[in-house]
C-alpha cells in the first residue's frame, strides 16, 4: 500500500504520522528507504544532481512514474544520463519542490516511485 505524505518542512518529511529527518526513496511496495545520496556525491560532489548510478538504484522494474521532490528551493536536478536513463526505461519523471511534489504523490495512481529531497 501506498504510504500518504502528511507534511514536510525544512529538513524533514512526515509520511503516516512518523517524522523523518533524511531524503527518502518510496518504493512501489510501499517500503521508505533513506536515499542513496552518496551515489550521486560521488559523481558530482553534491547530492543536488542525481547521477545514473542513483538513477539506476531508484529504478523498479513495472514502475511508470517517479515522483521527485526536488527539495524546498527546489535544488535537486537530473543529470542528463539520469534523464536518458529513465526515458529509456519509458518512466514519467515528474519533478517539482517537495511540497508541490507531496501533493502529487498523495493524488498518484498507478506504479509510482517518490523521491523526495527534504532540505535546499
């Protein structure tokens, strides 16, 4: 089952009423995971663009859509291998600031995976 984002603020996400401190990865089976940030970082330095390595971490097969909070300033970005990576996998990216993207998770039909950036 689909777990609801409540809330989130600078720095945490409320997903079914427990408060989390880190980026997180919500896989089609529901399951919250921590982001693998460092997949990135060790790409590019910085967890603000996801690299194909991380692309190919978030990737499950049968997904459709992948929801990404790009964080409150919208910060997070898809390196252009990311973004080939999933257009090859024929997945909808939709990125937007965390808020704006909380919200589209919770209206979100189908198999869908959210990645959601809870700080920049």
């Amino acid at each position: 089952m689909k777990p609801r984002i409540d809330d989130t603020k600078f720095g945490s996400i409320t997903i079914d009423g427990s408060d989390i401190e880190h980026d997180v990865l919500i896989r089609l089976s529901g399951e919250i995971k921590k982001r693998k940030k460092k997949l990135s970082k060790a790409v590019y330095g910085t967890s603000h663009t996801i690299s194909l390595d991380e692309a190919e971490y978030i990737y499950e097969k049968g997904a459709e859509r992948l929801i990404i909070g790009s964080g409150h300033h919208g910060m997070v970005t898809l390196s252009k291998e990311a973004a080939e990576y999933f257009e090859k996998k024929e997945i909808r990216v939709d990125l937007s600031p965390t808020p704006e993207a909380i919200h589209r998770w919770n209206k979100a039909k189908g198999s869908t995976i959210g990645l959601f950036h809870v700080t920049c």
